[in-house]
C-alpha cells in the first residue's frame, strides 16, 4: 500500500510500501510534476529495486530538465537499499 | 513452512504476510522482515519477467538455528534461467547514464550468504540463505 501526497509544490511525501505492485503508482503520480522536487521518505516504511528505478527515473527527467531532486528523511531500511543501489553518494540524500 | 503464490505481482503482500508469520512463528525479530522481504520480491518478479513455469511459484522458508533458507521453485520451466550467472550492473555510472536492469539481483547478492540454482525435469529453483537476528 503506497500513498502519494503532494504537499506543497516540488514537496512530495511517499507513504507506505514502493514495491514492484505500486511503482507504476508512484511513476504516474511523479511524471507530471515539475522539478526542483524534493521526495520525503520519512514514512516510506519500505522500496524495492523497482522502486528506486521510479526515483532514477524522476531524476533523469527533470535532471534532463534542468531541475534538482533532493530525497530526504530516509529510514534505515529504505537508506540501505539506496545503498545497496549505489545512490547514497550520487543523489542529494538529505 | 511452504507456500504457493500465483505468478502476479499482485501476490507481494501475500509474500510479506507469510515472511512476517513466519518470523513471528519461530521468535524472530520483525525487524529481520526487511530483508527477507526484499530478497523474496526481487527473486518473485525476476520470475516474472524472465521465466515462464505454471501459475504457481512454490516459497519455501526455513530455519537453522541463525540462518534462514528461502526457495523459491517454479514448475514446468521450459528453460533454465540461473540468476547466479546474471552480469552485475555498472553502479560507478552517473544516475543520468544508468541502464535499468540487474539491480533487483545485485540486492539479493548484497543480503544473501549463499546463492544457488538448480534446473532439473522442469523444475527451476533458486535457494537463498540468510543471517537474520535472532531476537524477537
């Protein structure tokens, strides 16, 4: 179960699970939002590979748009697997 | 404990329920869920993707004693796909020059103590081990 609210614009809260059931969810919801974007995790309890390819994704497109992403408040979990994906150092993890 | 899951992404939860009774089951930790989670899910769509045995993918979960043992087996597989031979991605790329493909399975390598895949009379399988913490 994955929720997605947009609370102020370029702020996006994902709740919940970013598996491979609900990243098409998550890739429909983010695709129409412009950039700088900044994605709060502090309640994404879990994601997945499929998961972080809808944030690689985010980030080449406004990345090709000229547009910052910024990802934060990551749990220790969801930390992992950015780093297990070799993204800790490459995205602005706050 | 074994179960069997259709071939549909919308099994996941299902996944997640029966690692989550299967720690409780045995006293473990709710924190070790995560992991075995993560590794049960890149391993079921991996199946998904790249192979095509009958509706129904057997799971299996057991313990020794720190260890934990997942196998997954498909039934009727027409042809062998060993993900201990898939190629690792190249993670010293830039994120804006990245190909998708081969992370699910980077994962399970980084979590796993032991990989290993057997393909014998059209059964595919793939056995899994794991250090979980003990403690509930």
């Amino acid at each position: 179960m994955l929720e997605i609210k947009v609370e102020t614009e370029g702020s996006v809260k994902l709740k919940g699970r970013l598996d491979a059931a609900s990243a098409p969810k998550a890739r429909e919801a983010l695709r129409p939002l412009k950039g700088p974007m900044a994605l709060d995790l502090s309640d994404l309890e879990y994601i997945s590979s499929a998961g972080i390819g809808v944030v690689v994704e985010t980030y080449k497109r406004l990345h090709g748009e000229g547009a910052a992403l910024r990802v934060l408040n990551l749990t220790p979990g969801v930390r992992a697997v950015f780093r297990f994906a070799g993204l800790e150092q490459m995205l602005a993890i706050e | 404990m074994e179960r069997r899951f259709h071939r549909d992404l919308s099994s996941l939860p299902e996944l997640s329920r029966f690692v989550a009774d299967f720690l409780s089951h045995h006293g473990l930790s709710p924190s070790n869920a995560y992991d075995l989670d993560l590794i049960l899910e890149e391993l079921f769509t991996n199946v998904l993707k790249y192979s095509s045995g009958t509706d129904q993918v057997a799971v299996g979960l057991t313990r020794d004693d720190s260890t934990i043992t997942i196998a997954l087996r498909e039934f009727d597989v027409a042809k062998a796909y060993d993900i201990t031979r898939a190629p690792e991605p190249d993670l010293t790329r830039p994120i804006a020059e990245r190909k998708v493909g081969g992370l699910g399975i980077h994962m399970v390598r980084q979590l796993a103590e032991t990989i290993r895949y057997e393909y014998k009379d059209r059964v595919s399988t793939t056995t899994i081990t794991k250090k979980v913490s003990p403690n509930a």
